[in-house]
DNA sequence: CTGAAAGCGCTTACAG
DNA sequence: CTGAAAGCGCTTACAG
C-alpha cells in the first residue's frame, strides 16, 4: 500500500468545515465505492450488487447502501466499471448529416430508447462519406462500443468484418438488407420512389423530372423506384438533375432553373427531399409558375414547413422517429443475447398527398 | 499472474488462419498496449509516451512503435487511460433542442474544436429544462467530464458549486454574464431585440408587435430589449403574444391569427425565432395580407428559409457556429491551465434587414 | 531516452 | 446473502 493512500481519504472525515474536495495524488477525488462500503460497513462488492443487481442484497443492507450514496454523492466512475466488466454502456451512432432535421428525429428515437436501458452513444457525423464513417467507426471503437447504428447498408466488407471480429453487432438503419446476417430497419427506398411517379401518372402529369442533391445511395435508390414508374408508364424518365453538394432550400431553386433550362416542357418535379421543394417552390414562387398547375411539386421526409407552406407539399412522409428507436431496440436486443424474430424491419412509409400535386 | 493470461495471448501468434478475436476470460480480447509493447521489444511505458509525448521517444522507437500498432491495429483502451490518469477527454454539452436548427450549428462549431484536440463529447438535450439540464449533468458526472459546455448562464448555485467543487470549468453559451467568474461566449440577447426595434420604428411601423413560444430566458431578454426601443420611441409595447411550448412553424400562423384578434392594427411583428417568422409569412399569404406593406415580419437567427422565402425575411443573424467553436476554445484553454483574457466574449450580431420589412 | 512498480476504481470469478 | 483476491489496460511518479 502506498504512502499517498492515507491522506487521500482525509476528505472523508472532514473537520466539518472541509466541503470543497481536494485532489490529490493519483485518481479524481471523487467519492469511491471503497468510501461508501466503508461508510455503511459492507465490503465494496456488496455496494456494487446493490447498485447493478439489487436483488442479490439484504434489504437491509441495501437501505443502509442507499441512504449513504445519498449522503456521499457518490457516483459510479463509468471508467473504472467499463475497464473491469469490459462493457461500456457506449453506443455509436453514425448518421450523414447532423444540419439535417431528417436525422436529429432519428437520434431523439435512439436517444429515447437507450437512455432509459443506460446507455449512452457518441454521435459521429459521417457528411455521407464512406470514409469518414470508417474513421468515426475506428475513433469510437477506442471507447469500446458495445455496438454500433449505422446509416445505410453500403459499410464495406472489410468494416463489416472489423465489426464482426470484435463481436460488435450493429444494425443498419434507412434501409433494408436482403443479407439477412445484417439487422436493418428501415424501408424500401426504391418503393418510395416508385410511388412518387405512381402519383404523378395518376394526375396526368407527362413530364415529371428528378432533382436531387447529395447523391446518398438512398437518394438514388429513390431516383431508380421514380424511374421506374415512369418507364412503366411509358414516360420519358430523361428530365434530371443530381449534383453531388450538400442539400439546401437556396440549391432547390437552383435544381429548378436548369430543369427548367434542360426540359422546358417539364410539369412536375420530384425532389429527392424537402429542403430542395421548398427551394423549388419558392422559385417558382418568383418566376411566377403556378404550382400545381404550371408545375407539380413532391418532396421526401415530411419536414416541418411541408405541411405549411402555400401550396403545401406533397412528400413521402418517412418514420424517422421510429427508425431510430426501433434500430435502438433491435440493438438492445442483440446485446442482451435475445432472439431477434426479424432481421430486417420495414417500416413503410407514406404519401402525403397535398396541394402541390 | 493469472492462469488465464497465457490462453488470452493465442491470437497474437495465430496460426495465420486465426484472423477472428476471440473474447476469453476478462477483458476486451482487444490488442492491448502490453502485446503492442511486446511486439516492438520496447516498455508499455514507452509505447504509451510514443502515443501521447512522441518527443520523448527515440525516433527508432517510434517508427518500430508506430508499425506494431498499424499491424495489429491496435486502439487505446479509453476507458484505463481515463482511469489511470483522471482524465476522460470528455466533454459534457447540454444545448436547450436538438430539434433547433440554431443549436446543431453550434454543435458543429463544438466538434470541430475539441475533435481536432483530441476530445469527445457526450450531448444532452435539456428541453429548456433547467431540471432537466441539471439531471444531465448529474449523468454526465459518472464519465469524469474534464469540463462542460452549457447554453445560457442561468444554471443554478447549487450546480455552479457542483462544478466548482469538483474542479469542472464550463463555459456558459449564447449570453453574457456580468460575473467575471463565469466565462461565458455570446451576445447581448437584450441589445438584438433591441435593434430589432429601431429598425421598426427607422422604418415607420406605428404598431409592432411580439411573439414567441417556448420562452426561455434569452427569448425573454429579446423581448425586454424590443419593449425597451419601442417605449423609447413613445410606441406601445403592449401587442404580444407569449406561448411557453416549442416553437414550429404551425405555431407561427397560429400566433399571428392570435395578434390579429388582440391588436387588428398591427403592423408589423418580430418573431422570436425563424421558425415562428416562416409560419407568420405562410399565414399572411393563406389571409391574402401583404407583406411587408399591410405587416412587416421580423424573425432571429438567420436560418437557412430567411433568406429564400418570398418575401426574404429580415432577420437578426447569429453567430452560431462561432458560438460553439470560441466557447469550445476557451474551455481548451482552461483546461490547459492557460491563461484567459477575457472571461466573457462578445461575438455580436447582425440585423439582415431584407424584403419583409 | 527508457523501464519496473504501483495504482486508478471498478467487476469477475470464486469461495463460503 | 457476502467478501477477499485478482485483474481490467492504462499512466503516474520514480529511478536510472
């Protein structure tokens, strides 16, 4: 035992007047569960099992526990615990944007879901980079994760195989795997776009285009459902724009002055999310094009100002909230070693329909 | 030394098909630094100075250190160097919404700050909840934070002396505080509305009004600096409309139809925020009420719609991202020990004054 | 520039 | 229901 020992403790039977702990030597100063066992005359283990399973001690000792936690202020140092037990009560989380409201809906659902199980996560921002999702995945795993929720289903073999190596289970989310070794929850984003065109056909438009920034493999998933319903139909599905920059209102109204320059004859726009129908429907505002009856106007997420603005907006409405949650859940599941019924959770969607189409 | 440690080193000289970790007895079955150690024929000590101190490493060291670890990918364990040095390289932020755009910007100023220094962050949403807030931080004390962001300087005593007795610096956001202990990053809330005033008045409007939700202490701060320029130019401050629940862009039609009922006159209304500023337009356009000549709108924070709308939206534009990076910075410095000029930075704002007034 | 010893504050794995 | 011993994987504080 070392010298330094004896002082440290001092703080623990204070001349009354002492409140303001005092660090020194090694460790934080903090309340440990040695004071506490040693206040309420127990062995330290003791005071373990009545915090992690309160079943396995006396009642009586477990009030005795309690009230001297109470007294102490005593809080766990997650550390020590995660170093001892090897579980960290960590999740990481990785989504593509964080400026993104699509995604903060999704982190509450998660967020939800594992703070009430203990859990807590470390967000990364990926900026839908693969690359930047493999660094993330790299930095986290420093913390000793118990598991991971990803975004989409495109992570690379070799992630996969790190993943798996280290026996860290993750699932996927905004989409669905046909591999059902992965847990995914999320939708067909190629049905979604199938029914945007579905729509369209059925109000006649003749000339739908599709807009879209980003260029995440979801979005183009949805430009390869949109396509198709428009080839069925025996439409042109020429009419398009796709840039690879970050999505923004003020890019919509840009997207809608090329195809308006490429396909003067275009009726109705798909816009691979809402930020770029509002930027649509406020250029179109300004040039003066009636919408619906110039031009057709349908969005994707069903955010905030979809539903208000004039006319309000035809959208995919996406269970953002939900997908989150749900994918928390599943992860939970996994973790606790529970079966897991279904791999792959779909949990559709929605077309809103409104004035704008 | 434990009978298990010989088994758990088997991965470490496979018999070359051995690719998959296998967790055995305690521990993470990870790489530690003790096989990285061994690898490079050198002291645990000396691979962990080559991480932290590479200066004090001999340059052969260090290039035989650095290949060890690319090999057999080794990561630090967060959690024992946490433990061993009483310093977790976390981070605790507490921001009143994820939901608010406003705040995800001051987020990714945070990031990238304290990411490039080496540190985490662990994000928690207080609702505008001061009970909330304090409940998060109570969480948060279990990962030893080296410090805490927090927005707004009303916190109470009892968790400034929390902080201060444990020796925990935070940095306080989006408002100044006139205590030079605390150190605090923002504006002056009172001085936006204020200004926000004078450019109603500059402008001739007889009867602006205010609304807001949510009603937190900086929004109520907007409010006394706009009644103070109004009172000032002998105009009536009495048009408001107060509502203490989360402010949406529904709510800001709603809001205006309540000013309309109470104040029939009014002719223009500063909004609290961007979002109620955006739903006061949409109603405005549903009433067939021009704006700005029949009513002026005002909103704050310049987000990204108030620039795009038609009309675009006059606005008071925040330092958002700013916010979270300096705030961020000075708890750097703190924590470095270095020492602080100014407790309390000012970063300003700017009035966009744009086609709705 | 390098290393052996001890310790950080928990939990695992026993043993009673 | 309870506890003593050992260990998790790092870093501190020395000593050379």
């Amino acid at each position: 035992m070392s010298a330094k020992k004896t002082p440290q403790k001092i703080k623990y039977s204070p001349p009354s007047d002492t409140q303001k702990v005092v660090r020194r030597g090694r460790g934080t100063g903090r309340v440990t569960i040695t004071d506490v066992a040693r206040a309420a005359n127990v062995s330290p283990m003791t005071v373990s099992r009545a915090l992690t399973s309160p079943a396995l001690v006396q009642q009586k000792s477990r009030d005795k526990i309690t009230a001297v936690i109470q007294k102490l202020g005593y809080v766990p140092n997650q550390a020590a615990s995660t170093l001892a037990s090897a579980k960290s009560r960590v999740i990481g989380v990785i989504v593509p944007s964080l400026t993104n409201a699509v995604f903060i809906d999704t982190l509450s659902g998660i967020r939800d879901c594992l703070s009430q199980a203990g859990y807590h996560f470390l967000i990364g921002e990926s900026s839908y980079s693969p690359d930047k999702e493999r660094e993330l995945i790299a930095t986290y795993m420093a913390h000793a994760p118990d598991g991971f929720l990803l975004t989409g289903i495109e992570q690379q073999e070799s992630l996969r195989m790190q993943l798996a190596s280290n026996n860290i289970p993750a699932v996927r989310m905004y989409d669905l795997s046909k591999n059902s070794n992965d847990l995914t929850v999320g939708f067909s984003q190629v049905k979604a776009g199938y029914s945007v065109a579905r729509h369209f056909i059925e109000r006649g438009y003749k000339r739908p285009a599709f807009i879209a920034a980003q260029l995440d493999p979801r979005a183009m998933k949805r430009r390869e459902g949109f396509r198709k319903g428009l080839v069925e139909a025996g439409l042109d599905p020429s009419a398009e724009v796709l840039l690879p920059v970050p999505s923004t209102i003020e890019l919509g109204a840009q997207l809608l002055a090329k195809i308006l320059e490429q396909t003067p004859d275009c009726d109705a726009v798909f816009c691979c999310n809402d930020d770029l129908a509002l930027g649509v429907l406020f250029e179109c505002q300004r040039r003066g094009i009636a919408v619906p009856t110039q031009m057709a106007i349908a969005g994707f997420n069903d955010l905030p100002w979809a539903a208000q603005s004039n006319p309000a907006i035809t959208t995919i409405v996406t269970p953002r909230y939900d997908i989150g949650y749900i994918a928390a859940e599943l992860l939970l599941k996994t973790l606790k070693g529970q079966p897991i019924e279904k791999s792959r959770i779909d949990l559709g969607f929605e077309l809103a329909i409104r004035a704008s189409t």
